[in-house]
C-alpha cells in the first residue's frame, strides 16, 4: 500500500513552516507522500479572516513545488466539513493506501472540541509535532486523558503500518518561528496575488476557480 500522510489544515496562507514540517514527518514515518488537506471553512475558525479556497490552494501549490506533498481541496468535492467524515470518506474512497493523520500539539490540546474525536483516533494512527508553547497543554489536556494509553514510543515510529488503532506517537521537531497569522498581518491582503487563478488540485486533478 502506498502510505500517505494527511495533514489538515486553513494554510490561510500556506508557508515554508507547513512545508518543513510536512518534510519532516514524511521522513520520521517513511511516507511515500503527504497529502495538505485545505480546508474549505475551518469549523472552530472565524470565517471572517479567511481568503478564498482557490488562494490558499494556489499559495500551498506554490510552497510544495518539487516535494512529495500533494495539495488538495478534496473536502469541497466530497462534501465534507468534519475532520471525522472526510477520512471516513477516503479510507472508502482510497482502499490500496495506508493513512495517518498528522496533527500538531496545539490541536490536541483542543482534540475534545472536534466532532467524534474519539473516532477520528479509531481510524487510523495519529502522529502529533511537537510545538512550542503547546506541548504542556496537550500531554495535560482532557482527550490525553483518554488518549495517553495509547500512545506508542518514538523509535516505534517506523512500524506505524501495523498498528492497531488507537495508536499515538509523538514526533519532536526543531522549533520554526513562522506563522501564517503573522504573514496575514504583515500583508492582509497576500490572496490577491492568486486572484482569478485556476488551480488544479494535487489528488483529483480538477480545476478549482
């Protein structure tokens, strides 16, 4: 089965902190690709801030040129607009990979707030980046409560295809200071680069305008 990172995400804008990232847990979990699910409206984000699908799109086609990350918009297309329901959908949709969800610590020190996050862990393996600032607040939150007996050591990452699931594993990576909050405040308006730009998505190959 060809193994596939999924890593979820606003990427209002994409930036080079998504692209080490992404880099370096297709390294850690010998990934054959990472696949940038961009979201088309955040459910615990205000809307109000965010740029348009086919911007963030394009400024994530832009980041991940010549790297296994395969960029998609996938979401609109399926219809879904829970983190639950799309991997349901593409477990069904993609039966010859092998998936696993990368999340960063910020996320789960909010993972209760998601709808059905105790099923999104029964689905496939989960692998957490470590992030500064976040990481106590994880290990400390309510879903590790539940979550932490499940948790796999770091050497063992390498057999992440055979787990069982629920399954865990932490990955520490290298502090990266950029944030697409930051770039949003220094440029407001970065999405009118894209303006009118056609975009074809990176795993279903369609047109997104």
């Amino acid at each position: 089965m060809t193994t596939t990172g999924l890593l979820g995400g606003s990427f209002n804008p994409a930036h080079g902190g998504h692209r080490s990232i992404s880099l370096f847990a297709i390294g850690a979990l010998g990934l054959d690709e990472m696949w940038w699910l961009v979201s088309p409206g955040n459910p615990l984000k205000p809307a109000i801030d965010m740029a348009p699908l086919p911007a963030r799109l394009a400024s994530a086609r832009k980041v991940t040129r010549r790297t296994p990350i395969r960029v998609s918009a996938i979401e609109r297309q399926m219809g879904t607009r829970y983190t639950v329901d799309t991997l349901r959908k593409l477990l069904l949709r993609y039966p010859h990979r092998r998936f696993i969800w990368i999340m960063g610590a910020d996320n789960v020190a909010n993972f209760t707030r998601w709808r059905r996050w105790r099923d999104i862990a029964r689905m496939m393996p989960i692998a957490v980046i470590a992030r500064p600032g976040y990481d106590d607040d994880a290990v400390a939150g309510p879903a590790m409560a539940w979550l932490r007996r499940f948790v796999r050591r770091p050497d063992q990452r390498s057999q992440w295809t055979v787990w069982s699931t629920p399954a865990l594993v932490f990955l520490r990576f290298r502090p990266d200071p950029r944030s697409a909050t930051a770039i949003r405040q220094a440029d407001p308006h970065w999405y009118n680069a894209y303006a009118g730009r056609a975009v074809r998505d990176g795993v279903t190959h369609r047109l997104l305008r």
